[in-house]
C-alpha cells in the first residue's frame, strides 16, 4: 500500500523531515523569544504606569489629604477628592475615607459613579488599616499599597495609602485599559512575527533539504542505475564536502565494480569458449571410440571372459562420456543464450508415455494422467526434463515412481515422486546446482551432476520452474511448473521460429 503524500512529499521522507525540525526549531525559538519580548514589555508598561500614578498619588496626599482635620467633614473631604483627581497625573479616580463619625465613616468622591469603597479589594483596605508593607513602597512616610484589579472587564491598578499620625485613608482607581490595548497589539505583532519566522524557516529548510538532496538523489538513481547493470554510471563531482567525498566513493566503488565485472566476464566467456571447443573436439574421437565399443559390445560373448568385464566397462564409460558431452554442449547453448524452442502442441500424457517408454521404464512409473490436455511446448526440451527427473527419482528413490501431471490456472504442473529417504534439508538448496551430487546422503550416481541443473534450465527457457521437497509420506517431489502457451524469451515471436509447429 503506498504511504501517504503531501505536494510529492512521502511522510516519511527525509525533506519532509527535515522541514519539520526546521519548522520545530524555528517555532520554539520565535515562541521563546515572543514570550519574553511580551512579558518584559508587560511588566515594563504596567510597572511604568503603575510607578506614576502611584507617585503622583502619594504626592497629592502628602500635599492634600495631610492638611486636611483629624476628622474631616464630608464635604471637606469631597473637595480634596475632587482637586486630587482633577490634577492628577495620569488621571486617575480618589475617595478619601475620615475617622468614623458614631460608627459610621466619612468618605469623600471624587466621582462616585466610577470610583467607590466597594471597588476596592477586601484584601487591601485590610493591609492599609495594619499599615502592612506587602506590595508597599517602603521609602516612603506614606506606605502605599497597590493591587490590580477587573472590574465590568476593564482592567484597573487601585492603590490605598494612610496619612500617617492621624488623618484620612486615600484610595485612588486609575485605568489599565490603554495598557491593555497596547499589550494586545505588541501580542499580535509577535503572533505575526512568530508566523513570519515559521513560514520564513520552513521556506529556508525546503532550500537547505534542496539543496542537501539534491546530491543524495542523485547518488541514489546512480546506484539504482548501477544496480540495473549500468556499470559505466558515474556521479559528475564538485566541491570538497562530505557529499562531494561520498560521491567520489561511489565513482571508486563502480569503477573497481566494473573492473572486477569485467575481467569475470571475460574469464567466464574463456571458461565457456573452452567447454564448447573441448566438447566439439572430443566428439570427433569419441565417435570413433564409441563404435568401436559399439562393435566390441556385439564380439562380447565370443571374447575371452577375462576381457569381457574390461569390454562392458570400457563400453559403459564410453556412453557415460557422451552423455557428459552432450550435457557440456546443451550447457554451454544455455549459457551463450543460443538456446531455442520448438513449440508444438502435444497431447502431455501422449507425450510422458513415450518418453518413459523410450527407455524401458513403463514398469517403473506409474502415471496419473488424463488424456487430452494439450499443451504447447518444446516436446525434444519436455523429454529432457522428464527423463533427467524420472531417471533421478528412480537412481535414488526406486520404483514405482508416481508421475502426476494437473492444470493449475494457466499452468502445467507435473509431480515426479519416489519413495526414497528423502533428500536432506542442507542438501535442498544445491539439488539444481551444477555438478552438484550429494554423495553423503545418497548412493553414488554415475551421472555428471549436470542432469539436474540441465532439466532447470529448459524449463526457464520455457518460462516455468521446477521445486524440490520431500513428500509428508516419504520420498522426494520434484514438480515441474509450465505455462501451457509459453513464449520463447530469445524470439519473441513465436509464429516466425524456426521449425515451430502451427
């Protein structure tokens, strides 16, 4: 299933990664620096208009509310209220509060429709009665209390002093929301900041993974290329970074690869020249020497019996050295790729019979196969591959072997079963391998180890496959899978091969 994608960008893809941690980094560090940009200009303009107005409200009653009686009339302290706010600086709101009167305080407004005694927090008149010095200037005779406060959602700073040795409590409520206003817009700006700096650092991150990947990219298609068999592929090298020395890496590596490809090469095509000439020039004497042996199989019974042995040896070694030169030719066609097909369409079990029957093993096999499937395949390649497999199972399983062909979709599937030991799991994977012969496990064979390998390679050329396994009830399977209408890789076009069959 492919993964998700944004614009191209797979979500587990380095650039996209790197991105993120572009953005991730940018983000905390304008975060960062926006909160403390706004937190330190809070306090700065809160402490600013907080310090004037508390000062010049301390300075208003050292100069008004000291002279005013030990106990003030209403409208003494109504009068020193109003001139209190009318010059202060930044304006602000004053109620003055006398010594009580029958249990009852004065109190003096400056305006009694902003500003009363129940809008000053329980907690401060408190401490301005004690005379506590908690949130109190402390240099002052006047011990000035302040603590901000919301109010019908404005924000307000109120602050409350006494007249020391005996005079009138002072309250004064001054406006926080211009401050309020500017900390929202210095807010904002940040935000946009902030924004500016993300969008700003994810723009720089696409450029720096650009410019990182490029190269990276670059690498990669080539060892893509190279992987594809492309061992000339070589990366274009600039500058004296990391990338540029990986890149250089890379062009050594390829160019030893190559080199090393290349003398493979040439010494398996000598290895292949030598096999086919060896084959062709043993075939000459051969043919003189197998009918000789021909001829001396025939005088056998009137030899002397002590030479009768040598003569069946020197005749079966004889035709066990054709059948090696044979498979050596058949084997180097494989490798050259002169290979080819001759397809027909054949009746399969028409087919099983007569190789079976060709070399005497009708008592040997028993076949499962119905009459009329017909396949199209090479009928001379088919036989091969039958007889290498039947041949096998009987040398190393016994008779009977159970010959089984079915149809599996498109394909033919034929199953060859002894009832032998078995092969072994370490021996499984080399069965088809190349004078392989697995003789601590099996009794020595007479066969080149080439039958196995040669029988794989005719149904490659086929298109099919062949498996080796051992069977749940004993002995080894061998099954052989062909398509019913293969295609001759070498030529694609079947209709014009030499030879086929229509």
């Amino acid at each position: 299933m492919t993964r998700p994608s944004f614009h191209g960008l797979r979500l587990t893809s380095l650039r996209l990664r790197l991105v993120v941690v572009f953005a991730l980094v940018a983000l905390t560090a304008a975060v960062s620096a926006s909160g403390i940009a706004y937190w330190l200009n809070r306090e700065a303009v809160l402490t600013r208009t907080q310090d004037s107005a508390l000062k010049d409200f301390r300075q208003e009653m050292q100069n008004r509310a000291s002279s005013l009686p030990l106990q003030p009339t209403q409208s003494e302290l109504q009068t020193a209220a109003g001139r209190m706010a009318a010059s202060s600086n930044p304006g602000y709101d004053v109620l003055l509060v006398g010594e009580r009167a029958k249990g009852k305080p004065v109190i003096g407004y400056s305006d009694l429709d902003a500003f009363t005694l129940t809008d000053v927090p329980r907690r401060l008149q408190e401490a301005v009665a004690k005379q506590q010095k908690v949130g109190s200037d402390e240099h002052s005779a006047y011990h000035l209390f302040w603590q901000r406060v919301t109010l019908h959602g404005t924000p307000y700073l109120v602050g409350g002093t006494k007249v020391t040795g005996g005079g009138p409590t002072g309250y004064m409520l001054t406006s926080l929301d211009q401050e309020r206003q500017d900390l929202s817009s210095l807010g904002w700006s940040l935000a946009i900041a902030t924004a500016l700096a993300l969008i700003g650092s994810a723009l720089l991150a696409q450029a720096a993974a650009t410019t990182v990947l490029r190269p990276v990219q670059r690498l990669g298609d080539a060892a893509r290329r190279l992987g594809e068999g492309k061992l000339d592929t070589r990366l274009r090298v600039s500058g004296t970074d990391e990338l540029a020395e990986l890149s250089r890496t890379f062009n050594k590596t390829a160019a030893a690869l190559e080199e090393k490809v290349s003398n493979m090469s040439e010494r398996e095509e000598a290895s292949r020249r030598f096999v086919a000439d060896m084959s062709h020039e043993l075939r000459t004497p051969l043919t003189a020497i197998t009918a000789v042996s021909e001829v001396l199989e025939e005088e056998a019974d009137s030899l002397d019996p002590m030479i009768a042995p040598a003569v069946q040896l020197v005749v079966s070694e004889t035709r066990r050295l054709n059948t090696l030169v044979e498979n050596l030719m058949e084997v180097t066609r494989f490798d050259a790729g002169t290979a080819r097909l001759v397809l027909d369409d054949v009746d399969i079990a028409d087919q099983i019979t007569a190789c079976i029957d060709a070399r005497a093993w009708l008592d040997a096999v028993e076949l499962d196969a119905d009459r009329g499937i017909m396949v199209r395949l090479d009928p001379r390649r088919l036989d091969v591959i039958l007889a290498n497999l039947i041949g096998n199972a009987l040398k190393h399983g016994g008779s009977p072997v159970r010959v089984a062909v079915r149809i599996d979709g498109g394909d033919l599937v034929i199953a060859v079963q002894d009832h032998g030991p078995g092969i072994p799991e370490d021996v499984l994977p080399h069965v088809f391998d190349r004078f392989y012969k697995a003789s601590a496990s099996r009794p020595r064979s007479e066969g080149s180890g080439l039958g196995l390998s040669i029988a794989m390679e005719n149904a490659h050329i086929h298109g099919g496959d062949i498996t080796a396994a051992n069977a749940a009830d004993g002995g080894a399977v061998f099954e052989l899978r062909l398509p019913r209408d293969p295609v001759d890789p070498a030529d694609p076009d079947r209709d014009g091969q030499e030879g086929g069959a229509s």
